[in-house]
C-alpha cells in the first residue's frame, strides 16, 4: 500500500500588474484582456494617498483618496458617500473615486462598469480595494469619477496592484493508495468550497507498474480510468 505525498494541481491561472492609475484622464487602458467569470482584484498600494481633483477651497487644491474621501476646506468635504451627478465619467457612481469598466475605450460613455466594489457605491465603484467576479469579457480601464470638463486641474495618480485569477478550483490532493502497482487512486478536494472530496481511480496495463515518484506524468498516461 502506498500512501503519496499530499499536493496541489493548483490550476489557478493568475496574472499581476502593478500600475499608476493617473486622475488626469477619464479611463487608462490596464493592458489586460479579461474573461467572463475571472476574478478581479485591484488594491491601493497606501489608501490614504491623495490626488488632485480640483482647486480652490480653504487650502487652494482639493484632494482626496482612491474612495473618494476627502476635499477638506469645501463644504462640509467629501466623506466617500457622495455621487457624482451625470457630468461625470461614470454618473450616480461616488465622485473623485477610483472607477473600473471592462470593454470600450478610453472614451467616456463606452464599455461596462465593473460590479459594484461595495454596497450602495454605484456600479464600476473600485476604490481604495476590490475583489468581485466579473460576469463580462475584454479589455480592462481603470479611471477618475470627475466631471467630464474638470479634468484639466488634476493632478497624481493612484499606485495600483491589479491580479486576475480564473475561475478555476484550487484542487488538491489529500491521499494517494495503490495496492498492486496497476491502479492507483487519488483523493481530492477543492479548497475554500463545501463540495465533498472526490476520487479519481486510473489503471495502466499490467506490464506497467506506477512509480510513486512519477504520479502525475504516469496517471495522464493512463489507457482507461473511471
Ligand atoms: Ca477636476
């Protein structure tokens, strides 16, 4: 009876870019092509940095982070909760925030939002953290939530980690048996999921004998399994 070495199969296809998200234009092409059911998630090196989104006010620049909190010296300023009205690049979306859209160009009024980052923020809300699934496919922008016409007196960017995963499982190997050298069965389970474990039982012909060591070449060369 052998008992194998527990591991991953670990079929998450991952890709990573770390970016600056400048807030002088409407939407910046990432450079990554998106698929329906990917995972997106887009994280603020430090969420307390500020842009410039305007001037004016008490302190002659008004600035705020990547939630859209900030503008101290105007008003009561902006505590992350406030919409933009429909001058701006994703209208009903938190104003001077961090937005995102998959599909278009970097013009105002093509592709689709993002899904909403957090309740009640406005579709294509990304923000100082995100992580959601997204239902469409293609390019993905990340941009400023401004006024269209205001975005000459801005200034900055946001320093940005963007990781795309697939939807695929993380499967692994919890136990390996074999009680003869001419099948073998394989004990699997999915990670962060309910689903019960299951197993894969592969045979090779009885003048092949499995090598312990070779697992995982040796199984995909099996002539039958169930
Ligand atoms: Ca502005």
């Amino acid at each position: 009876m052998f008992f194998g070495t527990v591991f991953s199969l670990t079929a998450v296809a991952q890709q990573t870019v770390k970016l600056n998200i400048p807030v002088t234009a409407p939407w910046t092409d990432i450079g990554i092509d998106i698929l329906p059911g990917q995972r997106l998630q887009i994280s603020t090196h430090d969420p307390s940095q500020r842009v410039q989104f305007g001037l004016g006010g008490t302190f002659d620049i008004r600035t705020c982070n990547a939630d859209g909190i900030g503008d101290e010296g105007v008003g009561t300023g902006l505590d992350g909760t406030q919409p933009i009205g429909p001058e701006g690049t994703l209208p009903g979306t938190i104003l001077a925030s961090l937005i995102g859209k998959i599909g278009g160009t970097t013009a105002i009024g093509t592709g689709t939002p993002v899904p909403e980052g957090k309740p009640g923020k406005g579709a294509g809300f990304v923000g100082t953290s995100y992580n959601q699934v997204v239902p469409v496919g293609g390019r993905l922008f990340l941009g400023f939530n401004d006024a269209a016409n205001t975005f000459f007196d801005n200034a900055g960017s946001f320093s940005e980690t963007i990781t795309v995963q697939s939807g695929l499982p993380d499967i692994k190997v919890i136990d390996a048996t074999t009680s003869d050298f001419t099948s073998i069965s394989l004990k699997y389970s999915v990670a962060d999921s309910d689903s019960p474990a299951f197993i894969f039982r592969a045979y090779i012909s009885s003048d092949e004998m499995f090598d312990p060591s070779d697992l995982p070449t040796r199984s995909t060369r099996c002539p039958r399994y169930c």
